[in-house]
C-alpha cells in the first residue's frame, strides 16, 4: 500500500506534467506563425489555419486520450508518446524549410496564389503540428485519469489539471514572444519548451538521475540551422518579436524583405552617386515642394525601416535646407540592421524607437511633412494608423501648409481598402489626392490647404526629381468622398480583412 507521501508525490508530478504539457502546447502554437512567415505571411488566412489545426488536433487529442486512458492507465505508456512528440518537435525546425519548399513545389501546378498561401499553409502546419499536438493533447485526460486511481476527488482533481496546464499556457504565451524569439529566435525557442517537456518526461521514466539526458537534446540549440529560405544574394537574415527579415543584394540595389519576401521594406542604391531606387520611395522627395517650398523643413516618418525615404531626404534637402527628420520605428532589431546594411544614420535624422500613434501623443511638434509607411507582417497597414483617431492626431501634427502622405498597397483605384482610408482622410482633411505609381502602390496624400502639384515646375527642383515631377503632374488626382464606402475609426478598421479579400479577388480575376 502507498504512504501518504508517494501518493503526494505521484500527484505533483502528474500536476507538473500538465503544467509543462500546457506551457509547450502554446509555446509550439505562439512561434508557429513566425515558422511559416517566411514562407507564406501571416495574413489571416495563415492564422485561421494554425489554430484550426491546433484545435483539430488537440479535439483528437483530447477524445482518443480519454479513451486510451480508460484501457491502459499507465504513466509510463503516456510519457513515452510525450517523449515521441517532443522528438517530433525537435526535428521540426531542422525540417521546416524543406517541407515549405516541397509543399510550394507541389502547389505551384494550380496556377493560384491563394491556393498556395492558403493550402499550402495549411499543409504545412499540418505536416509540422498535428502529430505533436494531438500526442500533447493527451496529456490532460490521461493524467486526470492517473489522478482517479490516487483519490476519489475526480471533480477537483480535473479542475486542478485544467487550471494549472491553462497557468502554463499563458506563460507559454508570454515567455516566448517577450523572451526567447527575440533572444534566440523561433526555432530555438521551439527547441527550449521541447527539451524542458523531455526532461519532465525523463524524470517520470527513469528518475533524476536519467533527467540530464535532455541535456543532450538542448545541445541542439547550439547546432547550426538550416538558413529559413534561400534567397539571391541573401547577405543577412533574422527575426524580432515582430517579424522575419532579410537583407539580399540583387543587381544595383540592397532590399529589405519582410516575412515571405512579398514586402519590400527599404531599398538602397549601391551606387553612391544615385540614391533613386525605381520605387515609390523615391515620389516622397517632393514633398518639400508642396508646402511652398520652405527653407526650413521638420519631417516626421513613420514606419522607419531600413531608412530609405530618410536617407533619400537627407541626399537632396540637407545642404539647401534646414532639414530635421523624426524616424519612427517599432522594431528595434530593423533599426540595428539598418545601421549595419543600409547606412541609416546621417546628421538630419533623429531615430525614435516607438510605435508611430505613440510617439505623436508624446510629442507636441508641428511639422511641414508627415509620411506613413508602417506595414505589419509586409502587406498590412496598422488599423491604428490608418483610422480616423490617426488622422485627426496627424492633422494636429502639420504646420499651416504641412501635408501627409501615405504609401497604401492596392490592386486598383476602385480597391475598398483604398477608398476607407481615403474617405477617411477627407473626413479629416481639406483636400486629399491619389497618385497611382508602379505595380500596387498608391500615394496617398492630403492637407489642410490644396497641393500645388502644377506649381512645382515653378521652384528649383533637382534634376535628378524633374522627371518624378512630370509622372505627379500627369497622374496625380483628387479624391473624393465616396458614400459607398466606409470611414475606419479605432472601433472598426477591417484593415486585414479588406486587404485579404482585395489580394483573393486580384488573384481570382486574374488567375494567378
């Protein structure tokens, strides 16, 4: 007959087994979508896929578990299938880039990128996640089960599992993205929560004294893995609490790539004699023009990165004019790799690290420009920056003849996403206007006073801009409020679900 104290010791250890269950669980679920970011995003769809997944599997997980339980209560059959899916998940991020490259290879044959983005996701996490997480899910059950055959308690004894392993799960939500990822990244982070189920495990298998085994498994953090994507010209790549990136070189120019590499987030011209880049980076040189041409100009831009427009600004203003740029920038890491990759730092920049809405609370400057281009997770503009509060605060922000302008992705002029965010912006401003650039882009621009675009041909303009001045004279158009439409406010800005379904119909339509 057990003492007292085996049958207390038998049950913290099957109490910590869900504890760190739980913990694992939602680690592997928090750094799933930074796994599959580099090969798919993490739109929507992507997100709609890892949870289905996850609580497909736990739901099987959980049933199959119970009834396994009920025919063969032995810990030690369950800590082996534990130990089984904790190896799964060691090898996940060693095999994670091959998978996402036959998945891809595999898809490409439909002629779909929503087909792709969509079902490849969906295979993928499926390939990576299910098998562990349905042996994972087994957990509960299982140990309320073991539980039973200590006291009679069957009540208490199954609201105590559940409370702990959810107690493990919210540290599992935090830990990872506060700690790990942006210390040692996703793969690593996944390695850590496995090897600490594994030491549970051992210890319930073989006693202490095996337990230093896992050690070997956390070995592999130090191993060298396997670069997440392969890229021409990849000089550089890493994550941070926000977002995947990598530098790549291609021809004349060094890019910034965000996630999957759909989102160009800065671009430089190697040449040191032309910092033009071909792009929509370049069309926000004029700005200075467009507010009466002041010597003194005090520009804030939100959604730094690797520092194009700043640096551009700096090339063509900075001797002439009295020229004081703000960079804003969230991500912390980018802003370390653009100092290294892209030459950030010049004497008219201040770099502040801070979320774009933050920092016009804390700052009560005026400014004669104020550009808009933060993008998470590459192709989606914050709802915060983009509702009618924002607006309202950036109005507040401009000099008397100050302008905003805002890069948005869309796929036409008649784009819902567009047309929110510029009914939006005439809510709040006098004027607003379009001005239709390459591939998806679209400058958006507005403030209190008309724009004198045809003005411009009358100012001393660098010749290097003449013809960008050409393209904005005979593109640019004002746009109006459209009833149709909505306005986004900080209660209701479907950013995502308006850029999703604008990506869908585009590439339906065009069968791509």
């Amino acid at each position: 007959m057990e003492s007292s104290k085996d049958t207390k010791l038998k049950k913290f250890y099957l109490l910590s087994l869900a504890f760190v269950s739980g913990l694992t669980i939602m680690a592997v679920e928090i750094s799933a979508s930074r796994l599959i970011a580099p090969y798919f995003g993490t739109s929507t769809f992507i997100w709609v896929n890892i949870i289905g997944v996850i609580m497909v599997a736990l739901a099987l997980g959980y049933y199959f578990g119970g009834k396994l339980a009920d025919k063969v209560p032995d810990l030690k059959l369950l800590l082996k299938l534990i130990l089984g899916a904790c190896v799964f998940l060691l090898i996940t991020p060693f095999v994670t880039s091959y998978a996402a490259d036959l998945v891809t290879y595999l898809l490409v044959r439909l002629n779909s990128a929503s087909a792709v983005i969509f079902i490849g996701s969906l295979v993928l996490v499926s390939i990576l996640l299910f098998i562990p997480i349905f042996i994972l899910g087994m957990a509960s059950p299982f140990i309320i089960k073991l539980l039973s055959t200590l006291d009679t308690n069957i009540g208490q004894d199954a609201g105590l599992v559940f409370s702990i392993s959810t107690v493990g799960s919210i540290l599992g939500t935090f830990l990872p993205m506060l700690i790990f990822i942006p210390l040692i990244g996703t793969r690593r982070t996944i390695i850590i929560f496995a090897c600490l189920l594994i030491f549970v495990v051992l210890i319930g298998l073989f006693n202490k004294k095996w337990s230093w085994l896992s050690l070997l498994a956390l070995l592999l953090v130090f191993i060298q893995l396997p670069a997440y994507k392969e890229a021409q010209g990849a000089i550089f790549e890493g994550e941070s609490v926000y977002q995947y990136f990598q530098v790549a070189d291609e021809d004349n120019f060094r890019y910034l790539k965000i996630n999957e590499g759909l989102g160009v987030f800065s671009v430089i011209n190697k040449d040191p004699n032309n910092v033009l880049t071909d792009s929509y980076f370049d069309y926000y040189n004029l700005l200075p023009y467009l507010d009466g041409n002041s010597k003194k100009q005090d520009m804030l831009v939100i959604g730094l990165a690797g520092g194009t427009i700043s640096t551009q600004l700096n090339h063509f203003f900075s001797q002439d004019y009295d020229l004081k740029i703000d960079g804003v920038e969230i991500d912390d890491k980018l802003i370390d790799v653009a100092r290294k990759y892209f030459n950030l730092d010049n004497d008219s920049l201040t770099v502040h690290n801070l979320d774009g809405r933050i920092f016009l609370n804390f700052t009560d400057k005026k400014y004669n420009a104020i550009v808009v281009d933060a993008y998470a997770n590459q192709l989606y503009i914050p709802f915060h920056l983009a509702s009618l509060e924002f607006f309202q605060s950036v109005k507040g922000h401009l000099a008397d003849n100050g302008v905003v302008a805002m890069n948005v992705n869309a796929t036409s002029s008649d784009s819902a996403l567009l047309k929110a965010i510029t009914n939006t912006m005439n809510k709040v401003f006098a004027q607003v206007y379009i001005l239709p650039l390459q591939d998806w882009n679209y400058l958006v621009m507005a403030g209190n006073q008309p724009l004198d675009f045809p003005g411009i041909s009358k100012i001393k303009v660098r010749q290097e801009l003449q013809p960008l001045v050409e393209i904005v004279q005979n593109n640019y158009q004002e746009a109006f409020f459209d009833p149709k439409f909505q306005v986004l406010t900080d209660d209701k800005a479907p950013i995502e679900y308006l850029t999703d379904w604008m990506i869908l119909d585009y590439a339906l339509r065009n069968k791509i």
